[in-house]
C-alpha cells in the first residue's frame, strides 16, 4: 500500500487529499463493508501500460465498490491479488467488465474467478465484454477442469460454472442496471480490437468512466458528459520513443501505441470537453520509465484541462 505521501499535493484537493489518506488508512485496517462508509469506492488495482510484468505495476484492472458489491473493469496481471492488497473480499466480486481482448486487460479474468471461488465465491458472478468472452470462459473452465472437481468433491464447494453467466457485448448503450448503479457502455477507437469498450458508472452519489484502451475519442467525451471521475489511458509522447528503443519491435510498436491510445495532452482535452471534474491518468505508457515524472504527465495534461489531474498508482483509492 502506497502512502499518499509519495504524491504531489498540488494534484490533490484538500478534501481529496483527506478523503485519500482517510480512505486508505482505514481500508489498510479492516476489509469491506463498504456500506459503513456510505461511498461509491473507486480503488485504481493496476495502473501501468502494456502486458509486461513489472515491479512498479500491475496489469489493467480498476474495482468500484458499491455496498459491498465489487465491480471489476478489466483483468490485467494480479487482479486477484491485488483486490486482496485493497482489502476488497474476494467473495464480494459480483461482476466483471472487460473492456477489450488485450492480454493485459484479460490475462487474470478467469483466474480471477477461479481464485475468488477457492477463497469462498458462492454467488452469482457476471461477466461482460466483447466476444469471445463466453468461448474463454468455457475453455477456462475446461482446461483447469481438475482442480475445479477436485475441489467440489473433496472440500465442499458448489459448482463454479453455474455461478458464471456472460454477456457478451458488440454495440454500445446501457449494459446492465441494479440496485447499485447504472452501466452504460460506448465503442472507442482501439485498432485492430474490434469492438473496444469504454464503460460508465453512475451510481446514486458519483459517476466513473473507464475509458479502456483509446485513441483521442468523441465516444469517450459523449460518455463522460459531466462525470465526477474519467480514468484515462495515457502515454507520455517523448517516453513512447525511449521505451520502443528498446525493443526489436520498435517501429510497429510506437506506431501500434499511437494509434490506439492517447497523449496526456489528449486526455485533457477529452477532459475538459467532457466537463468531468477529476481526471486520472492511467495505462500509463510507458508504466515504468523514472525519467518520467508525477510533475510531467500532470503538466502535461495540464496544458489542456482544467479540473483535478491525478496521476494513477496501484491500490490508489479515488
Ligand atoms: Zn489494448
């Protein structure tokens, strides 16, 4: 658990700041209920960019908290895992979102499932993303086919397949409603992934918008009309050209990232033209480079928006 500490004030309000440290404090003492705090929860899981495992952060992943109902947008490395570091139960995972077919927004999402079954999942988990969702999900199950009976006979579970109901999704507009919030989803613009989703939450007290994997996209501006939250990726331009250096793939690889994710400068815009009050940067490209700086993708996003920035980090509650 990061201390906000390690952040630059200015990126916070006063109140943000408060709320931060307040909010990870106590989830650093005592797991869920949400409902005590009475909050529509975003806790930010994995904030870096790209498939690569890494020491600084973990795969694509956000949850929203809702009354004790976990929302899970994206499956990147160490989801599971890191719902536990944020004090999230396992068994509270009522529904997953994946907002495209990219192994670092999908590489945990059936052992995420798995996982929270073996830590005492027993209710209805719903899933939803674009096709092949429900081939992945059957062909999960059937490869770790004898763990899973395994574990129904001899310790008791009741059966994990029948708790799994996919949706999979290919047009945008509303996606699911209950009791906690509204879903609402919109297609962005990610090449080759067709389709990509972005998904807005308006739940009774804030809306949050998880723009996924995007190029500088109208859909995300019109999805985020007035929203308390827009989490965006980013990349930062200058750092995009020292991290394809490095790599064999270097031409195909930039061009790839500037073709289907936005500049910090871009999220600002996307930003402000949607009126959202706070943005957070995150699928940070590069994830990892300490040339980089808080200072530097604020400013950067600075330039063209208005509202609070924040620089996303891992476990980082908003
Ligand atoms: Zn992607």
């Amino acid at each position: 658990m990061k201390s906000t500490a390690t952040y630059p004030a200015a990126i916070f309000s006063r109140r943000q700041l408060l709320g931060a440290a307040v909010g990870l404090a106590t989830a650093a003492m005592t797991p869920w209920p949400v409902s005590a705090q009475g909050r529509t929860k975003l806790i930010l899981l994995g904030t870096g960019g790209g498939p690569r495992p890494r020491k600084a952060s973990s795969g694509s992943a956000q949850v929203i908290v809702i009354n004790d109902a976990a929302y899970v947008v994206d499956c990147g490395d160490g989801v599971a895992r890191q719902l536990v570091f944020a004090n999230v139960t396992l068994p509270a995972l009522r529904h997953i979102f994946i907002t495209h077919q990219h192994s670092d927004h999908t590489a945990d999402y059936g052992n995420l499932i798995w996982l929270a079954w073996t830590a005492g999942l027993r209710t209805q988990v719903d899933t939803w993303g674009p096709p092949p969702l429900q081939k992945m999900t059957e062909l999960f199950f059937e490869m770790n086919a004898t763990d899973i009976k395994a574990r129904t006979a001899d310790e008791g579970r009741i059966p994990l397949a029948p708790l799994v109901h996919v949706h999979e999704l290919t047009r945008p507009g509303i996606v699911m409603q209950d009791d906690n919030v509204k879903v609402t989803a919109a297609l962005v613009d990610h090449p080759p992934m067709v389709p990509s989703f972005a998904y807005r939450f308006d739940a009774r007290d804030r809306s949050i918008v998880i723009s996924g994997d995007t190029a500088r996209s109208d859909s995300v501006v019109e999805l985020a009309k007035g929203a308390d939250v827009l989490v965006h990726t980013a990349y930062y331009l200058a750092a995009v050209d020292r991290l394809v250096t490095r790599v064999p793939n270097a031409a195909s690889l930039k061009q790839s990232i500037l073709n289907g994710q936005t500049s910090a400068e871009d999220t600002g815009r996307v930003a402000q033209a949607a009126g959202v009050k706070t943005l957070v940067l995150s699928h940070l490209i590069p994830p990892d480079d300490p040339a980089v700086t808080d200072q530097m993708w604020i400013a950067a996003a600075r330039a063209t928006f208005g509202g609070t920035i924040i620089v996303g980090k891992d476990l980082l509650e908003i």
